[in-house]
C-alpha cells in the first residue's frame, strides 16, 4: 500500500497551485513530459495525494478557487500545445511561484500533523549563537 504525504484538508495555497496546474495542463503548456497522463494521475503526483482525493475535489458542483466546476475533468488527458504565447509563459511563470508556495506550505503541514518541533522565521531569526552551535553538535554527533 502507498502511502501518501499529503491528506486531508485542502489549504488555500494547495486549492491556488491546483488551479494553476489545471491551466496549464489544460493548455497544454506543461514543461514536465506527461504525454497520455489523466489530468487525475498528474494532479495527484505534483500535490503528494491519493487519485481519490483529487476526484472527490473536482468532483461535478463543487467550487475550486471561488468557480463552480461544471464539468467532471478527471479523465482529460494531456495534450502537447504546439508553440508558447506570452500568456503561456506567464501562467507558467505563476505556477512555479505557486509551486514553492505550495511546497513550503505542505512541509509545515507535515510537521504539524507529525508534532515535530520547527522554528518558525522570526525564531530562526532571533535564535542565540549558543543555541545553534549546541543544534549543531547535537545533529553532528
């Protein structure tokens, strides 16, 4: 059995980097080769999550981002656009901004749901020299 990094609820920045995907998978416009993939397969690789959960989200009648899906877009597999327009390159610009949104977003919700003790910015910022030389010693030993 796999087991899945990401489950649960959706976060806002994993609902902006699905739209994000879904553009650009729609379009054809993807950097990654994913010739004959199901935009349900490529949607649960990129987010770390079980096909299910995707299917449950795109689900016909439901909201992504404040739209109504009106269509099930499960099944729609990909297809290669021929030639990039400015417009392309910017929705993939966007999605790469997305993705590290959405990266870091999902690494502090697994260290949420694990209870593992993180810094956040402002105590990484402040942390006592002798602290991190202790830090230091304590991973090196």
């Amino acid at each position: 059995m796999k087991t899945y990094v990401n489950y649960g609820r959706w976060t806002a920045t994993e609902e902006q980097y699905l739209s994000h995907l879904i553009a650009c998978f729609s379009r054809g416009i993807l950097e990654e080769n994913v010739s004959d993939t199901t935009l349900r397969q490529f949607l649960a690789a990129q987010l770390y999550c079980d096909p299910m959960r995707i299917t449950k989200r795109l689900r016909k009648g439901r909201t992504l981002v404040n739209h109504y899906i009106l269509a099930n877009y499960n099944r729609m597999t990909y297809k290669r656009a021929g030639d990039y327009t400015h417009e392309d390159v910017y929705r993939l610009n966007n999605l790469k901004q997305t993705r590290v949104v959405f990266e870091a977003s999902l690494r502090t919700k697994w260290f949420k749901t694990r209870r593992c003790g993180y810094l956040s910015m402002a105590e990484l910022m402040t942390t006592d020299t002798d602290d991190a030389r202790d830090m230091d010693t304590t991973f090196v030993n």
